[in-house]
C-alpha cells in the first residue's frame, strides 16, 4: 500500500533494512487517488510493471 500503510514497519523491527518504492510514475498534477475519476493511464501500468520486474530481477542477483 503505498501511501496509507507499509508493512516496513514489521520489517524494520526484525532487522530488515526495508525501502519504499511505488514504481508507478504519473503526473505530479494528474493524481486521482480515491476520487470519482481514479485510474491509471494503461502506458503507466505497463511501465510501472517492467520498472518493478526489472527492480526486483536486479536486487535477486548475487553479489558481484
């Protein structure tokens, strides 16, 4: 949940260095969280996804 609540704080308590990260980039004037209009632009939604899957691939690999 990225703005209302985290389970970092869980994280964090065990240990766990823990980051916050969306990975989902709009317009800073085009937010529509919880309105009557809310949605996410489907160029958005594909970018967000590669960004993340891209994120996650990086951080899974040993160090060098």
């Amino acid at each position: 949940m990225v703005m209302g609540a985290t389970d970092g704080l869980y994280l964090r308590s065990a240990g766990i260095p823990t980051y916050g990260l969306q990975g989902i980039f709009i317009e800073r004037d085009d937010f529509r969280a919880h309105g009557q209009d809310e949605r996410l632009g489907i160029n958005e939604f594909y970018e967000g996804d590669a960004f993340l899957y891209e994120l996650v691939k990086s951080l899974a690999q040993p160090p060098r």
